[in-house]
C-alpha cells in the first residue's frame, strides 16, 4: 500500500521534477524535487537493509538538514514512525528519549555519530541493538512536547492528521505552491513541521533553509529568493526592531508569522511603525496542530490569535482556576493527535478533541484572545495569582525591556513570587520593582525574588527556558 503523505509528493515530483525545493545557503546546495524524491528512495532502501521494520520507531536529530524532507518520506515509505528532536539536544538526552519511547534507531549528523551506517548526504544511522523496539501502528510521527511545563511526551500523529494539518496551514497563511518560504525555526517543531514541512511536501511550496535564526544572513535570503513568507518566533521580530537590518527590512518579506511564544502588543506596533509590516498571530499547540491565525492587517493594541481554521471548532469550556468571562480551550479537528504515547484517562484529549491548558475569551469580532494558562498560576498562601498579570504591570514600567514571571518555592506560603527583569536604560534595584509593583498589585502579588538579566533565556523553539529560570531560583535561594 502507497503511503499516503508519500503519494502526495509523488504528484508534486512527477508535476515539476526540476523545482528547487530547499535552497541551503548554509550547505552551499540547492535540492530539487527530484534530488527529494530520488533520495528518499535511496534512504528507504538503506533502512529495509538494515533490518529495520514497519511501525518501528526511527529518531531524527538531525536539524534544520536538506536531507529532512527526504528521511521522513524515506520512513513513511516503509511504514517506519519518525520522532524528530531539536538540534542541539545532547547525544545523552537523544539517548533518553530513545530508550523511554524503544526507537529501533537515530538518524544523526555523520561528524557525532561513530560506528553507524553511512546513510549518505552527511547523515549516519544508529541501531539501538539493547532492547526490543516499541511499535506504533499507523502512526508517522511522534511529536515532542516542548517540555515547558514538566516531562516532554510524545503526541502520535496520523499521515492523514499531518496531511489535514498542511493543507489547513497552507489555507489560512495563504501559502503558494510557487512560493518560496524562509525556514529559519526548528522543523523538529510542531510549528514547523506545520508551516513548512507540510507544505513542502503537499504542494511544493520551497524552502530558504539555516540551520538556526540568523540575523544578519535573512535579509539578504530573503532578498535573493523573493521570499513572501517567514514564520518566525517573537525573539526573532524583537530582533529586527533593536537592530534595523542595513538596507531596510526587505519589501518582498510582507507576510510575517509569530507563533511558539506570547506576542506583544507593543512588539507589533514597533514593528510596524518601523518596517510597515504587521506580524500575524498564530496559535497551534503539538497535540492539535493549528488552532487559529489572524489574518487580518488591523493594528489596534490588541493581540488575538485569531478565528479558528477551517475545519477546527474551539468551544471556551469552565475551569474552577479560570477568571470570570474567560474559558479553557478545547480543540476539535482533522488534525488532533490520537494521543500521548503514555496516555491516561485526565491527559486532555477527551470529548473528540484537546483540552488545552491554555485560557481565553473571544473578543467582539469572534477572535480568540489568549489570557494564560492554566498549569502556571502561582499559589500564593492559597491564593492564586496569573504571572501574566505581574508580567503586564511590570512592562509597564519605565526601563523595564522584558520580564517573565515565574512560581519559587516558599517554605511559609507554599510558593512566592519571582522576576525576571531586563532593565532597559538605568539600571533598576529590586526595591523599585517591588515600590513599583505595590502601587498596583495586591500584596501577595508582589515579587518578593527578582533577579536582573541581561535577556530572558530562550529555548532553540523560541520558548522561555523555563529550566534555566528555575536553576537560578535554586541559585537565588541557596545564596
């Protein structure tokens, strides 16, 4: 039986053999549809001969890689489940994850991987020979969690749940087949699998793929392949608005996506007062896919995450940790996951969809405006207090440039309040944070750590590392 995310490359192969699919200026190569479907064939029978089986589980850590596109049809051709990991992560943590999810091999950059089997291209396989591989029937991929809140599991997705997700993607941004995108998050990210893989594979959409976000070298991507499009993190737009790119933003770059991480009103509007550009507000979680996109040009100080996709119905459900007017969000669609691997009963996916832990309300115009999450509330001697309302009062405050919020342990009220600030301008002492935030706050509101940075530490997804926030509250408290 043909695979069907296969089978949808297949017509975009056979229709333009010659496209350019992903410039890698980085890899000083280009790779045509061709040079993808060839490839993959290659793969697959390199993988069938190393007795790999179907349903096995297969880790990729191999980045933002030319050869991404051909190693998943390579799997799917065989039947085998990929579970892409982000780059940078460690050959020990690689190693964790497979042993906890029984992947029957890695696919890893040939420079780290010793006593493998030469894949070709740069690229080397592992077969884990110490245990028996787990199976995963009619599954594609397994999709980490970013971990931010605990444990990272693994969402199991469909072909037809990546294929519904693509084509959904593609729809609401307006993506092209003859376009060309930037590609500069992590495609090991549901966002990025979404975005740009999928519309790579299903209708030949082209990629300018890096390695990593870099700065200096998008520009001028964008300005030697015409690109349009470029889903990008937060972090990377307030970039741009602190360092001006030589040559202005480049004019083709029009349709400029933020998702992965919260956006900021103000974020917005500098850029577009710079650049002349709006960001546009995604939302999609691992387990879901996309959920909704604003696609509209307002600039009004708000910052909605939009109407839902096609074929995606959100409903605002009640939560006793919820505040009055708001609702936990449920998500039903083509495009949820069938589950966690270690699934149990109070998960989230429930009721033919996904309870998210995230928490909004629709505005007048019936787009979803995000409030928060449930799972971050910091309980304060029984009081709950949303770090993102301390968050909102302190970057209101003069030379205050960023801040995350977060919960600390407190032997007395069970936990306290700790913040991170990036001063802007003169420098700041905690006693003006705190005199700042008790004009404005109820008492047990009130940050009593804060820790000055010079930037809040990010993951490579574009997310607050939230490990290394709680490393420096341990720090904090052992001082």
């Amino acid at each position: 039986m043909v695979n069907a995310l296969v089978s949808r490359f297949a017509d975009v192969h056979r229709e333009n053999p010659a496209r350019p699919l992903v410039h890698a200026p980085g890899e000083g190569m280009t790779v045509t549809a061709s040079d993808v479907w060839d490839r993959h064939r290659r793969y697959a029978d390199t993988l069938a001969g190393l007795d790999l089986e179907r349903d096995q589980l297969i880790i990729s850590a191999i980045g933002n890689h030319s050869e991404s596109a051909s190693l998943l049809l390579a799997c799917r051709a065989l039947g085998i489940a990929v579970m892409p990991v982000d780059a940078g992560t460690t050959f020990p943590e690689i190693h964790d994850v497979a042993t906890r999810f029984g992947a029957a091999a890695l696919v890893l950059p040939s420079d780290v991987a010793a006593s493998t089997t030469n894949l070709g291209n740069g690229l080397s396989v592992v077969v884990q020979g110490d245990a028996t591989p787990a199976r995963y029937p009619d599954i594609a991929l397994l999709k980490l969690t970013s971990g931010s809140t605990g444990l990272r599991r693994a969402a199991l997705t469909t072909d037809d749940q990546l294929i519904a997700d693509g084509i959904q993607m593609a729809t609401a941004m307006r993506i092209l087949p003859a376009e060309t995108q930037i590609a500069a998050i992590p495609l090991s990210h549901s966002y990025g699998l979404s975005s740009l893989m999928m519309p790579l594979l299903l209708q030949g959409t082209a990629l300018v793929l890096r390695g990593s976000f870099v700065p200096h070298q998008l520009p001028a991507d964008a300005r030697q392949f015409g690109t349009r499009h470029f889903p990008g993190v937060p972090f990377m737009f307030q970039y741009f608005i602190d360092h001006p790119p030589a040559g202005g933003f480049p004019p083709c770059l029009t349709y400029l996506i933020s998702a992965g991480a919260r956006l900021d009103a103000d974020v917005v509007q500098k850029f577009h007062q710079q650049f002349g550009v709006k960001i546009h507000s995604f939302y999609g979680t691992t387990e879901t896919g996309g959920i909704a996109f604003d696609d509209s040009e307002d600039i009004d100080g708000s910052v909605p995450v939009g109407r839902p996709l096609s074929g995606v119905t959100i409903t605002l459900r009640p939560d006793r940790d919820v505040p009055d007017g708001c609702g936990r969000v449920h998500v039903r669609g083509p495009a949820v996951s069938n589950g966690y691997v270690d699934g149990a009963a109070d998960d989230g996916f429930a009721d033919g969809g996904f309870l998210t832990g995230d928490y909004g309300a629709f505005d007048a115009r019936g787009r979803l405006v995000l409030m928060g999450r449930v799972s971050s509330f910091v309980n304060v001697a029984g009081r709950k207090v949303q770090p993102e309302e301390v968050e909102h009062v302190l970057q209101s405050m003069p030379c205050v440039a960023d801040v995350r919020v977060l919960a600390a342990p407190d032997a007395q009220r069970g936990q306290q309040i700790a913040a991170f600030v990036v001063p802007a301008g003169r420098p700041l002492q905690a006693i003006d944070v705190r005199r700042f935030c008790a004009e404005r706050l109820a008492p047990h509101k009130i940050p009593r750590i804060v820790v000055f940075l010079k930037s809040i530490p990010l993951t490579s997804r574009g997310k607050t590392d939230r490990a290394a926030l709680e490393e420096l509250i341990r720090r904090h408290a052992s001082e």
